[in-house]
C-alpha cells in the first residue's frame, strides 16, 4: 500500500501544504517542533480517523480557523484510492474517490498504516490498557468483526455500570436486568477473547522472528494472552456465563463490574522475565519496535501487501546497530516508509529515498 500525494489545509500548524511521496523510504527532516510529527498525523487520521496525541479531534484544526482538510491518493491493491477529510467541530466528513463514507466501516482497513512513535514505549511499560489497545488496533484492520464485537460490548458493559452503580432495586429487577446484560457481554466477549487468543499467537510468532533479528538469535520473547486468570492458548478459554454469574452477587454489593475481557492483559517476556520489569530500557525501545514490525508482517500476510509504515524519530532511540538493522529493513522492496529525523541520517542517502525539510509548518522536498 503506497501513498503517492498528500494535502493539507489547516491543519496543527500547516496552512496549506502539499507533498509527493517516492515509492520508497520518505525522510521528514527538520528541528524540533516543526511539523515533523503533524505530517504523520494527518497521514494516520485520514486513514484511520484516529490520532494517539489527540483527546478531541478539534485538537487538530489549526488555531483561529474551525474547517481542517485532508486529502491522499493511494494505492492499495492495485486500486487507486482518494481519501478526503473535512473536519468542522463537531463533525467528521470522510469521501472515498469521491463518494461519501457514512460509517468508518466504509473506509477504514482499505488502506492499512502502522505507526510507531516514541509513546509507544507505553505499550511494555503502562498499563495493561494499552496493550489491549494495541492488540485491538491491529485485529481490527484485518477482522471487522472485532470492531462490531468490541462496541456491542462496552456499550453493553456501560449499561450494566450504570446499572450496578443506581443499584437501589435489591429484588429481583435488577437480576434480571444484570442476567440479559451478562447475556450480551458473553456473546461479545467470547469473540473479543477468541480473536486476541488467535492474533497473540501470530504476534507472537513475528514479534519473536524480528527480535532474533535485532537482538542474539537465542533470546526468547513471549507473548502470553492472560483472559480472566487464564493463559491462552495454554489454558482452556473462560466460560463467560459461568463467571458472570458467579459474580453477580458480589458485584451488586460493590456497585461494580469486576470481571470480564475488559480487564484482559498480555504479558510480555523477554527469556521468561517480564519486559516491563526486567528489560533494559533499550530492550524495551527495541521489544516496541519489533511489536510494531510484527504488526507489518501481519498486516502484509493478511493483505498481501506491506502498509505504509510511519515511524516519529525512532532513529533518536536506538544504538548504531538497531539504527542499522532498521533502516536496512526499510529498504525491503514493496515497503514505503515515511520516517521522521531531526538531522539527515547520511546512511539513507543512495536508497531511492526522497528527502523534506520541514520548518515552520511547510515542508520543502530537497
Ligand atoms: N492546532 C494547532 N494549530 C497550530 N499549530 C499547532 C497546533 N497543534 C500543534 N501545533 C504546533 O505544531 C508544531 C509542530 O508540531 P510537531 O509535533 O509536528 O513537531 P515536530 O517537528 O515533530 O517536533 P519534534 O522534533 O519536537 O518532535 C508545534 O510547534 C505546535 O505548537
Ligand atoms: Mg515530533
């Protein structure tokens, strides 16, 4: 998948910009806080309608204007694709080649784009939601049918809250009600913990290939899917049903949902010690890196083709040997790259790549 153009009109600090991007590796170069960062965030939210840096998308909307505008030719699959977005408080407007897109389903996962920045260090280090986050992200670029599994069930998980929380019926309305809302969040759940059982493997499996590459051949990665105490695949998948009802009691005295996929962690270890405790902080940079290349891989057997991989000053993170490992990786052919840099790196130079410099909100290519 390739991207061959790109507009932008206010958009963060970008007035009204155009670029043209080479089959290859895409360098942004310029100093710090510039408009590096913007460009692969314009790219990522056109196809994706999500941005990691954003809580609301009026973020994005240059200040003193109220209208940002996007718009990228693709190509993906030997079609050609035009992805516009206008954005003017409170609404979303997405075309494709022309035609509006009601629903995100509409456009999302045509075109597929991975992103690595340097927050992505969350993923090893935080909070068991992020890696929910990001093993969500990647199943549904290739399985809809997670996105539909995953809104059934926290909508049907924020009505019980609400439920649990008024929690003043103690007869038997509120059981009843309890038992249809746990009816819905074991169908959807099922699925949500079936689909992360199957790409955790997966994940596991790439992530594991890419690691050998980066690091000695003989150390391990593991990426254990840990669904309500239990260790899949190794272990039997829960019986939602069961459990629901088993804490209905306790979760009507604490006014809470205590269980339930929602809660779900993956655990990540590097030679049988957790990463996020055990690993240096280069491992962990390096552990992140190989997440999100695995994702590519994963993404290019699914769909036959690499996505366009986005990478924010990655380079600034790593030794000279990863630095090397990655930027030869890059360079593999079918795989585009838009890569952010604060100095040239000179070893890029002779890859076909194509050079801009960013400075104040305008990008000249070089
Ligand atoms: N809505 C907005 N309107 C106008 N300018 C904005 C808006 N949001 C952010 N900016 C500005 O955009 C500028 C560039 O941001 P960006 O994150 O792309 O920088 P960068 O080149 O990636 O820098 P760094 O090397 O530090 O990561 C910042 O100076 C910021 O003030
Ligand atoms: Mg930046």
């Amino acid at each position: 998948m390739r991207i061959s153009a790109l507009t932008l009109h206010n958009f963060r600090n970008y007035r009204r910009q155009e670029l043209v991007f080479g089959p290859a590796v895409n360098v942004l170069a310029g100093q710090n806080g510039q408009g590096k960062t913007n460009v692969l965030e314009s790219v990522f939210f056109l196809l994706t309608g999500k941005s990691p840096r954003i809580r609301q998308e009026k973020e994005l909307v240059t200040w003193g204007e109220d209208t940002l505008y996007l718009s990228g030719d693709f190509t993906a699959r030997e079609r050609r694709l035009t992805v516009e977005c206008v954005y003017r408080e409170p609404r979303r407007a997405v075309r494709l080649n022309g035609a509006p897109c009601r629903r995100t389903s509409d456009y999302v996962g045509l075109i597929n784009a991975v992103l690595f920045t340097p927050d992505d260090l969350d993923i090893v280090k935080r909070s068991p939601q992020e890696r929910r986050r990001f093993i969500d992200f990647l199943i549904c670029q290739s399985k809809p049918a997670h996105i539909g599994a995953l809104n059934q069930y926290h909508k049907a998980l924020k009505q019980k809250s609400a439920l649990l929380r008024r929690g003043r019926d103690s007869g038997g309305e509120t059981r009843a009600l309890l038992r249809s809302w746990n009816e819905q969040l074991t169908a959807a759940g099922t699925r949500i913990i079936s689909h992360r059982t199957e790409y955790a493997v997966k994940l596991q499996r790439e992530c594991q290939a890419i690691f050998s590459l980066i690091f000695a051949a003989d150390r391990r990665v593991d990426l254990t899917y840990f669904s309500l105490g239990r260790r899949l695949p190794a272990e039997e998948p829960p019986d939602l049903a069961a459990v629901f009802a088993e804490r209905m009691e306790q979760e009507i005295e604490k006014k809470a949902v205590l269980v339930g996929p929602h809660r779900d962690d993956i655990l990540i270890s590097v030679d049988a010690k957790p990463a996020k405790v055990f690993a240096s902080q280069g491992q962990q940079r390096a552990l992140v890196l190989s997440l999100k290349l695995a994702e590519m891989e994963l993404c290019r057997k699914e769909k036959g083709e690499y996505p366009l991989l986005l990478l924010d000053d990655v380079l600034s993170e790593l030794d000279a040997a990863r630095r090397g490992f990655l930027l030869e990786y890059i360079a593999a052919p079918g795989m585009q790259t838009l890569i952010t840099m604060t100095e040239r790196e000179e070893s890029i130079s002779g890859k076909n790549a194509v050079f801009y410099r960013i400075e104040e909100g305008r990008a000249w290519r070089e």
